[in-house]
C-alpha cells in the first residue's frame, strides 16, 4: 500500500484536511438552441440531462490543496443560435509542486529549493518530479431532447442516457456512454489508438479498420444520432436504463 504525503508539514500533523471549491453555474436555453461544451484540464466529464430549460454546470476544483482554484473559470458565450460553455485554467497562476518517491512513498514539496534542501540532507534520493497538482471534475445537466456537441482535452466523458443528438469527441482521454440502444436512431463510433466496448447489441450497417483506425456505424433503433470518437482513450458503451 503506498502512502502518499502531501507537504513535509502535512506529514507531522495527524488529520489535516484538503481544501476544495465548487463553481456552479447556469444557462438557460431557448427551444432548439444547439449547445457547445469544451473543456480542457477537467478529469472527468459527466453529461446527464433533466427537466428544466437550462444547462447547469458544476466543476470540483482542487488545485494545489485548495491554494489555487481561482486559476479555474467558466466562460459563456452566444452566436448564431448556440450557446458555447468552456473552462480556462490558468497554468501561470498555479506553481509546480516537487515530488519525491522511495520506497513507494510519495513526499510533496512545495518549491524546487525545498526539493534541493531535501536531496543534500538525503544523498541518494529516489526519483523526483515536478507536476501541477490539478484534480477538477465536471457535472453538466442537459435540458431533455438538446443537441450538442461536446469536446474534451484530456479528461474522460461519461453520457448518461441523453436523449438529444449528441456528438463527442474526447481527444487524450476516453468515453463512457450509458445509452438505451431502443432509442438510438444511429450511432457512430470512431477510434485511433484505444478500443472500443460495447454491451449493446449492435449490428453495424458501416465498418472500417486499419491500421490505427477504427470505424463503426449502426442502427439499433429509433431517435437520437450520437457521433462518438476519441483519438488516445477507449470508448465504453454500456445498457442505459432509460
């Protein structure tokens, strides 16, 4: 079992706490008003739907500890009859932590010289590296029967039971769609360097593979298109309920 220690302070004070926010907002929608979500840094991405007229977006942002989540925003904007809803982080804003790993264990440290000041005291020292601490996650709330388009960086999509057209693209991460396939008019899956899983039964009317590519269309059903792809991660399909 590792034991990760966050800060060389932390580690001599029993029960320290970690520090989060959350950023909660909404938009409302007019009938038909196609909806654009991009998001870059977010972990994961969950995309449900509800009753209300609205797109509600609610992020979890811990960044360095809870020190740095104003480096994280929402932004909105309107054109042509769509509402676009993205996220910035802002690298400058949030300072490397250094890190130090023996034995399985994990030491944090807050600045390159406090990572020198530990490698003199300990010669020898195991492997180090420096990373931004960033673990944000996303909860987005559809209105019913909404189209959009949906677009993440790195972070894993996770749809569940959207009954709106749907295109996904996940770049570096991957997609996890919970979908009823009775209610799916066609569906479109794209993939280059992961796999693809399915627990539907599906019968493709479409199919290339080669190398580095795969393509899948079928349709099991009748109602929503979904356009699914990711570059780097897996695409899951899983039996939704709805």
């Amino acid at each position: 079992m590792k034991l990760i220690i966050t800060g060389l302070l932390l580690a001599i004070i029993p029960g320290a706490t970690f520090s989060q926010s959350t950023v909660s907002r909404t938009y409302p929608v007019a009938a038909g008003q196609k909806i654009e979500l991009k998001f870059d840094y977010p972990k994961i991405i969950h995309v449900s739907t509800w009753d209300k007229k609205e797109v509600e977006v609610t992020a979890s942002v811990n960044i360095n500890d809870g020190e740095n989540d104003g480096a994280f925003t929402l932004s909105e904007s309107r054109k042509d009859g769509k509402i676009s809803i993205s996220n910035k982080v802002d690298l400058s804003q949030i300072p490397d932590a250094y890190y130090v790993v023996e034995n399985g264990i994990k030491i944090r440290m807050n600045s390159k010289a406090e990572l020198d000041a530990y490698r003199n005291k300990h010669p020898g020292v195991g492997a180090t590296y420096q990373q931004k601490d960033m673990a944000i996650t996303i909860e987005v709330k559809l209105p019913a029967n909404t189209n959009a388009d949906i677009v993440s960086t790195y972070g894993i999509v996770e749809l569940e039971n959207l009954n709106g057209n749907i295109r996904v693209e996940a770049i570096y991460g991957g997609i996890d769609a919970s979908l009823n396939e009775k209610k799916i008019g066609e569906i479109k899956l794209t993939n280059r360097f992961g796999k693809i899983y399915s627990d539907l039964q599906l019968k493709p009317t479409q199919q290339t593979e080669k190398n580095f590519y795969t393509s899948i269309t079928a349709s099991p059903g009748t109602g929503s298109t979904y356009d699914i792809s990711s570059s780097y991660g897996n695409i899951y399909l899983r039996k939704g309920m709805k």
